[in-house]
C-alpha cells in the first residue's frame, strides 16, 4: 500500500507527453499529493519527487532529462526514498535511464541495491 501513490502516477505518466502545461499540471498534483500524504511540508521542493520517482520506474529518459532542467533535482533527491529512483530504473530494465541517473548525480551499483 505504501508505493499507491507512486503505481497510479506511474500508470499515468505512460499516457503524458511532458510540455510546458503538463508540466506545470504535474507540479500542482505532486505537490497537493504529497502535502495531502504528509510527505512533505507545503512548497518543499521535493513535492516533485514522486514524479521523478515514476519517471525512472517508466524508463521515460527524455522526460526525465527535461524535469531535471526545470526542479534542479540533486544526487541527494536521486539518492532518497531508499534509492527509489535508482532502483526503479534498475528493476525494470531502463537501462538508458540508469545511465543517465548514474552520470547526472555521480550513482553508483551501490545505488541500485
């Protein structure tokens, strides 16, 4: 139950072309999610983390590529929730994405473990 949130944003991201608006669409839903969920604290940046998380589980690089232009994601947020990110990526054979994680925030094996 604890990934619920993570599997349905998932399931829609696999149906997104990412641009300015979905973008911006994306941000408001992370973020009341996350307030709601009591993730986080209201206009913490890293409200936006669970959308990166399913963007690694999906093997969505270019998409990945452009929110990290956009939210300035760290190896500190690429590295929480136990790696998610990493691991996700890993665990569902992208492997393109598990590159870019690895040269973009300086991950190691050790990360996707």
């Amino acid at each position: 139950m604890e990934n619920l949130p993570i599997e349905i944003l998932a399931y829609i991201f696999e149906f997104l072309v990412l641009d300015k608006t979905t973008v911006e669409t994306l941000v408001q839903i992370c973020k009341d999610w996350t307030e709601a969920l009591g993730i986080v604290q209201k206009n913490d940046h890293k409200s936006f983390i669970i959308g990166f998380y399913c963007l690694c589980k999906l093997g969505k690089h270019k998409e990945l590529k452009y929110l990290q232009k956009v939210f300035n994601f760290t190896a500190e947020d690429a590295r929480s929730c136990c790696n998610e990110a990493m691991r996700s990526s890993c665990g569902n054979g992208h492997l393109l994405v598990a590159q870019w994680l690895t040269s973009t925030f300086n991950l190691t094996a050790e990360d996707a473990r």
